[in-house]
C-alpha cells in the first residue's frame, strides 16, 4: 500500500500526459460497438479503469475494495464544445468523488490538467470545466476524462456488479448511460474478515463438538465465494486439546456461495480445560474459537480434613476439603456435594476446580467426631468420611478440698480429697494423671477419677493429734489443703441446750425453737418430727399441724462426731408431722448424719 502511494506521489501533471495518451491509444478500439450518437447526445460513450502502483494498466474489471485506480471516460462530441464548457458524468448510488480528485481532459494527442471539478449529488456527480489551454472540442472530436489515476479518490458502490455512469456536456446535455459492453464490472474484494458462528463450543472429555463455521467477506461486507478457510489445532502438549476426523490437527475447507466454510465436529481429548482453534483466510485477520473439554462424571470422592485435630478451646476451626475427580482424573465442579459433622450439616463452597469446602466450627468439647462427604449428583452417590480430634485443653488450674478437714488421730477416721482440674474455659479436664499426697503420716488411696475434671482419693487418719498438709499435683499444677487431727476422747463431743420454745400443750401456728451450744466445737443440725437432720442455725421456727410433736438440736463436731441432741416434746390439739417455716440452714456435707433418737 505505502509503495502505491508513492508511486501515486510520483505521478506529476507532466507525466500524465504520457500515460493518459497511451490509455487513449490502449482503449480507442472499445468505443468502436457505440451507436453514433444523435444530436444533444455526447457519441461513442464508454468507460474503463487504470489499476496498478507502478505505471497503469487499463481493464474493464476492478475489485470494489480496490483504492488506487483511475476511472477514464471515454466519448464524442456530437456538438462543438467551447472553452469554460463542462463535462458531467453521474455514477451509479453507491459511488464517491472525492472533492479534491484529480483530473485530466485529454484530446487531439493533448492532455491537459482540469482545475475547476465540483462534486455534488452525495459525491456521485462530477463536473469538470474544459481548461483554456487545450481550446474548444470541435463538432466529432474523441475525447477522455480521467478521473483519479493512481490515487485514492473514488470509492466505487459496496455490492459488485456493472459501473455504468452517465455523461453528458454543457453542449449536448442530453444524458447519455453507458451501456453493459462499455461499463466496468465491478468484482468482490479481497478477504479482508472472517466471522464465525459461534466464537466458543464446549464438550465433554472425549466427545465430538459441533461443527466449526465461519463466513469470509471482503471490506466492502461482500460474501466471498471460493476462498480456502484453514482451521488449525495448536499442540495442546499434556493439556486439553482435541482432533479433526482423518486430519488430525488441521483442516482446510472452502467457502460457498454465501462465503461460508465448515470444519468437521473436532473430538475433545480426555484432558479438561479450555484451549483455542485458529482461523485463517487469505490476509483477512485470523480468529479464534474458544473451546472447552468439560469433565466427564464424577468417578471418585476424596476427603481430607485440614487441620485433623485441633485444640477443643471453642475457638479453632478446621477446615474439610472434597474433591471430585471423573475417570480420566480431571476435577469435576458443580456437583451438589454435602457434608456432615456428626450429623449436623456443615455449608459447602464450591471453589469452582472440582474442590469443595466447608468450615468445622469449633467447639469445647473434646473427643473424636466424624466427618462426612457425599455426591448425590452422580449414581451411585459417592461417599467419604474422616475423623476430626478435638484434643482436650491443658489443665491451667488445680484446686483439692476434704469431705472433713477435721478427723479423730484413731488411725481410723477417713476423708474424701476431692481434687478438680480446669481448663482456661473452666471446662474439667478428665484424663489427667492427679497424684495427692500427705505431710502427716495419712494413708492416701489411688486417684479415682470420676470424668469431668473430679478426681478422688480416700485419706486414712493416722495417729498423731496435729495439722497435716494434703498435697494435690497434676503435672506442674499444686494445691493444698490442711487437715486436723484431733485427739479421740469421749469428752471432745459438743454438748447443746434448748434455750427456748413451746412445751407442754399450745395453740396451733407457728412455733419458734432457740438454743446454744455449752461445749465443744461444731455445727448444729435440728431434726422435726420423723423429719431428716439437717443443718440449721438459732433460732429455727416451724407451723405444725394439730397433733404431737418432738423437736432434736445437736452439734456436730469438726471430726464429725455428733454430740448427744437436746430435745423438746410439745403438743397441739391433733397428731400430724409439720413442715419448718424458717430454718436458716448452712449447707453443712454432713447434714442427715447421726444417730436418730
């Protein structure tokens, strides 16, 4: 193209001449057919085309995309046409003069340069003034116009067919239409696009995709007919790609009489994934159509649990990843994949690469939990399972406390060291290895554990009145809690007195008890009626229903020796147990023990 446009900038008014004259001579021989021409009419009108970058060739065909051509139109006064006269030619719809087109008048072995063209009529119609250099046209004289030798200044109409202008002078204006024989025939462009029907296609691993087709046209939008279409397979190498029937990796097909050509259905290789086919015609721009190997079904499921066990401190989570592979190995996405902890369902994420994911929430209790995945989307439905450890938190405290801090030093008398171990939840810690020991000389049982972070072992008085220390340990956790040893005496029990209350007979209501205690150490514990012992403070009050009544008071001692009860006999007007109305208890672990009198 730039060498035309040279060429074009190379062609000067005074070389034109020359190659016009040579056109002149080249075509003379084509206006021989015409019909002279009656009287107001130009005679022997014809047409033809120069076309070429270095120098011209005249023909009677040009492509309608050609842009560096000359049109010369050929004709004979039939009247004298003076200087300043015109020359008109009207092309057919479809046709553009540009406005600054070069142009030549060319008789008796003369040429001359047109300065004055006007282009009217949407660029169809072209007038040209005679110049005064070459004198009047006498009556009979040939002449040529040509029109933009060489350069890019005339687009002919977009479909092809027959160019057949109208021409007509200022001294014969009546219109003269060239004929077939004498007009350009206007041909298809060049490949200058390629359109495809469909720019993507998809398939499954190891099938046939549709057809491939695409339509060729020139720049003009004109259907080309006989151009050869190439479609061409890239080596796909290990990944997705596929095969023309019989041609493997290339296909040459050729355009019809609606500038389409069709490729066979290429098949899909067993690899997923999206790859490309090239299209090519002529110089025309080559495109690509997009194409997708889809996986085949779902064959397999596997599960994995990341990470398998985690801390049960309510706050990690764990992460269950699935993936679904079909038989040749390819991840297959958008599968209806559920999974399942413990029953529950869990949300799933579909990442879009045949992974599947969902969050294991996290939680404080620990043990062993299984993990679920299944695929009802194919049949049978696939299926997985794993196994998610939530491992108990570390003991971060330790406390140990006696059933009795306080026992007889009779090598007999027993307590109960409850030790309690807790996480930094608070949660117990079971499965601990909890030793307790003691300073006094104490027989200590093996650690019992009773699940939930209680353990327990029995202490065993010894025989040395005094305080005792019982050592709890778990691991680098330590508590301690003192323990009493008193001296076994039948006067160490705590004696008690009523101090106040009914006796005798009296009314029905409420009736209200109070005592002391004159020896000893230890908690009181009343007792009503049949009722149970149980702890109470002075002073205590009651509401009997009609009837007798025996109310007990006693002290327990720190050892857990109960002292004799102090005791009160009443009577109301019929014999029914009664209810406490207060009893300010204090929440003594050996309330109801003792003897009942």
């Amino acid at each position: 193209m730039v060498g035309v446009l040279s060429q074009a900038r190379r062609v000067t008014p005074k070389r034109l001449p020359g190659i016009l004259l040579g056109l002149l001579i080249c075509t003379a021989a084509l206006s021989a057919w015409v019909s002279p021409a009656s009287a107001n009419q130009v005679g022997n009108v014809s047409v033809d085309t120069c076309v070429g970058a270095n120098g011209c060739t005249n023909t009677s065909t040009i492509r309608v995309d050609e842009r560096y051509f000359g049109v010369l139109v050929h004709f004979t006064a039939t009247s004298g046409l003076p200087i300043d006269g015109t020359i008109s030619v009207q092309a057919p719809p479809g046709t553009v003069f540009s406005t600054s087109i070069v142009a030549q008048l060319q008789f008796n072995n003369a040429s001359e340069s047109v300065n004055s063209v006007t282009i009217s009529d949407g660029g169809r119609k072209l007038v040209a003034v005679v110049p005064p250099y070459l004198g009047s046209l006498t009556t009979g004289t040939s002449a040529s116009l040509v029109l933009g030798i060489l350069d890019d200044k005339i687009q002919l109409p977009p479909v092809p067919g027959v160019w057949s202008p109208t021409v007509w002078t200022s001294s014969d204006p009546d219109q003269v239409t060239v004929s077939a024989a004498g007009s350009i025939t206007t041909l298809p462009g060049l490949p200058a696009s390629l359109v495809l029907e469909d720019d993507s296609r998809s398939a499954t691993v190891g099938m046939p995709f549709d057809a491939l087709q695409a339509k060729v046209f020139d720049s003009r939008g004109n259907a080309l007919t006989g151009v050869p279409v190439g479609f061409t397979i890239p080596d796909p190498g290990d990944g997705p790609g596929g095969s023309f029937p019989s041609t493997g990796d290339f296909y040459l097909a050729e355009t019809g009489a609606e500038g389409e050509a069709s490729a066979p259905g290429i098949t899909a290789n067993h690899v997923a994934g999206r790859w490309r086919v090239i299209v090519s015609a002529g110089a025309a721009p080559s495109r690509q159509v997009d194409l997708a190997n889809l996986p085949d079904k779902a064959a397999s499921m596997t599960l994995d649990l990341s990470p398998s066990t985690v801390p049960a401190d309510g706050a990690t989570s764990a992460t269950a990843r699935v993936r679904l592979d079909d038989a040749f190995g390819n991840p297959v996405p958008g599968d209806a994949v559920t999974l399942g902890l413990e029953g529950t369902q869990i949300a799933v994420t579909d990442n879009g690469d045949g992974m599947y994911s969902g969050v294991l929430p996290a939680a404080d209790a620990a043990g062993q939990f299984q993990v679920t995945a299944a695929d009802a989307s194919v049949s049978p439905t696939l299926t997985a399972a794993r196994t998610l450890t939530r491992s108990a938190l570390p003991a971060s405290s330790i406390a140990v406390s006696l059933s009795r801090s306080s026992v007889r030093a009779d090598g007999k008398a027993t307590t109960i060291a409850t030790v309690r171990l807790r996480n930094s939840l608070g949660a117990g810690v079971p499965g601990a290895s909890v030793i307790v020991t003691s300073s006094g000389g104490q027989r200590v049982s093996a650690v019992a554990d009773k699940g939930d972070g209680v353990y327990e072992a029995k202490v065993t008085a010894g025989t040395k009145v005094g305080q005792s220390v019982i050592k709890a340990a778990a691991g680098t956790l330590t508590a301690y809690a003192q323990l009493e040893q008193v001296a076994s005496a039948t006067g160490s029990r705590p004696v008690v007195k009523i101090t106040g209350g009914p006796k005798g007979r009296v009314k029905t209501g409420k009736v209200t008890f109070r005592f002391k205690r004159l020896k000893g150490q230890g908690t009181f514990q009343c007792r009503f009626d049949a009722g149970r012992w149980q702890g109470c403070k002075s002073p205590v009050s009651y509401r009997p229903k009609p009837g007798r009544h025996i109310f007990r008071v006693r002290c327990v001692a720190p050892d857990g020796t109960a002292g004799k009860p102090a005791m009160r006999r009443f009577k109301t007007r019929f014999r029914s147990p009664a209810l406490p109305v207060t009893a300010r208890s204090s929440q003594d672990p050996r309330r109801g023990r003792g003897e009942r009198r």
